[in-house]
C-alpha cells in the first residue's frame, strides 16, 4: 500500500456540508424526511450532515453486499434492509460515494418498489470517471479524480474509516 495524501482536509468537507444542509432545509422544510444512511462508508457524513440540518427528520439505515478491497465485485445486493414503511415519505439516501453506481442503481431500484412520495440522493463524493451506470445525484458534496480514497468513513479493507480528512492512496510503481 503507498502513503496518504490529503485530498479534502476537514475544513473543506464542514463548510461544503453547512452548504448542502442550507439546500437540503429548504427542499425538505415541514416534510420530515426520511435519511438512508448506506453502511457502513457514510456514517461519519450522515452524522455531520444531521447535525447540521438542525431541523425534524428520522434515519435510516440499510446494509449492500460487495466491495471487496479496491474493487467492486459488481454484485449488489441488500443484505440489511429499511426497518420503517417509506410509503409516502420523502426519502433521501445519503451516499459516502458514487463509483460505478452499481451499489446506487441497484438501491434506487429497490427503494422505489416501497412507493415512497419522493426519492433523492445525497453523497458526499462522485468519481464520474469510473461510472458504469448513469445515476441522477441530487445533492452532491465534491466531484473527485479517479483515486481510491479513504477517511472520514471510506475505509480500505476496513481500514482508515478514522482519518478525519479525506485521503488519497499513491498507488505504488509496478
Ligand atoms: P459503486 O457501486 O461502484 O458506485 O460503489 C459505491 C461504493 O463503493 C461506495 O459506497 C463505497 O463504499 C465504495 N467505494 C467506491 N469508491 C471508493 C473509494 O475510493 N474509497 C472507498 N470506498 C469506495
Ligand atoms: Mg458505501
């Protein structure tokens, strides 16, 4: 594994997130939206976006298989599902990253069959790059180069989900 690069210091990431909850207040203003966190990537994010909504809303979590190490296997499945009806609720799933869309695709899918009133997304980083799905991102945090990343709830192979800012991996010569 190569060294850490910081790619989004801390301070980046809060005032992009007091941006996105000004936006997100007053689209979900007296709507009490539902927020899907996806694990385990945007808990941290989730966490801080919360907060700075400041305004009623409920959480959520659901669970995707996949993602073996730098790779995605491309097979999605919802291995720990929504635990509440989301007919007509106005649900937004909140996103760490958006690679491939895969994982988005397959969710969306699956969301929608539940009749929810509206369904949108929010997610922090986008790797347009790599997409091998079109997917419609709502609320988005920053669009990033094609780096594998980690921090701030990105983990590789479980590891660095701590690192307060967001990093990049040098990938090693050879
Ligand atoms: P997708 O299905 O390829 O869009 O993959 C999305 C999921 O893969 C994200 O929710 C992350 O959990 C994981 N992922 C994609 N790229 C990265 C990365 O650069 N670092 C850490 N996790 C990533
Ligand atoms: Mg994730």
């Amino acid at each position: 594994m190569g060294s850490l690069g910081v790619l989004l210091s801390q301070g980046q990431i809060k005032s992009k997130i007091a941006e996105l909850a000004q936006t997100l207040r007053e689209d979900y203003q007296d709507k009490n939206p539902l927020l899907i966190g996806i694990l385990k990537g945007s808990f941290i994010f989730l966490s801080d976006l919360v907060r700075a909504l400041d305004m009623p809303l409920e959480v959520e979590f659901v669970r995707l298989s996949s993602y073996v190490g730098w790779e995605s296997s491309g097979l999605v499945e919802v291995v720990q599902d929504v635990q509440t009806p989301l007919k007509n609720r106005h649900v937004l799933v909140v996103e760490d990253i958006i690679d491939t869309g895969l994982s988005l695709d397959i969710l969306l899918k699956h969301l929608h069959r539940k009749s929810p009133a509206s369904l949108k997304v929010c997610a922090l980083l986008d790797k347009p790059s790599r997409r091998k799905l079109p997917v419609s991102i709502d609320y988005l945090g920053f669009i990033i180069p094609d780096e594998f990343v980690v921090g701030y709830g990105l983990d590789c192979e479980e590891k660095f989900r701590w690192l307060p800012n967001i990093c990049y991996i040098e990938k090693e010569d050879g």
